[in-house]
C-alpha cells in the first residue's frame, strides 16, 4: 500500500467552504482513480492552526504517481481558492504486517 501525505494551510474564515469541496468535488474525483483506496482528511481540534493534513491511501505507488500526474492539477486548482499557502506533497510505503487490523478494515 503507499500513501500521499498532503499539508496545507487554509484560509481560516474558509474551512467549512474548503470541507464541502473536498467531500462534494474532489472525493468523487478520488473515487474515480485505479488503486485508490481511502482519503483521511485531519483538521486541528480547534482551528486557531490553518494546517490540515490528508493522506490518501493507494493499492500501488504507480496508482497514487498516475492519480498525481493527470489529476491532481486538476485538484489543486478546485482548493486554491481556500487555500493559504502552496500545499507540500509528501509520499511513503505503508507497512501493511504493522497496521493489520486497518488494512483488513479497508477491504472489508
């Protein structure tokens, strides 16, 4: 499995907005992709911090690199209005044999 580790800073007064359009306008977007598995959006508790990560989970690193390469722009384009800052993308190999209990959970 392989992950997409995405931060970026919204715009505070814009979260609910930037909340709707990840769930109404890029999840359907996700959805669509070979080998995408699951996004996990985490927002602060309390949003004084604007920083919010996503990682989204792919069955392969070329599913997540083919998703990176043709939609993504495409993405990012749809949240630069909510957005504060540029967004830094980051990438890591999951260790399935670690986390079982979840990896059976996503394919359930």
């Amino acid at each position: 499995m392989f992950a997409r580790i995405i931060n970026c800073e919204v715009k505070l007064e814009k979260k609910e907005e930037f909340v709707k359009v990840i769930k109404n306008e890029v999840v359907p977007i996700l959805k669509k992709q070979t080998g995408f598995l699951e996004v996990l959006p985490f927002f602060p508790e309390r949003m004084k911090e604007d920083k919010v990560y996503t990682i989204s989970l792919w069955a392969t690193k070329a599913d997540a690199e083919r998703y990176e390469r043709e939609f993504f722009p495409k993405v990012l384009n749809i949240l630069k209005p909510y957005l504060a800052a540029t967004v830094n993308v980051n990438h890591y190999n999951l260790e399935t044999t670690v986390c079982q209990h979840f990896v059976e959970a996503l394919v359930a």
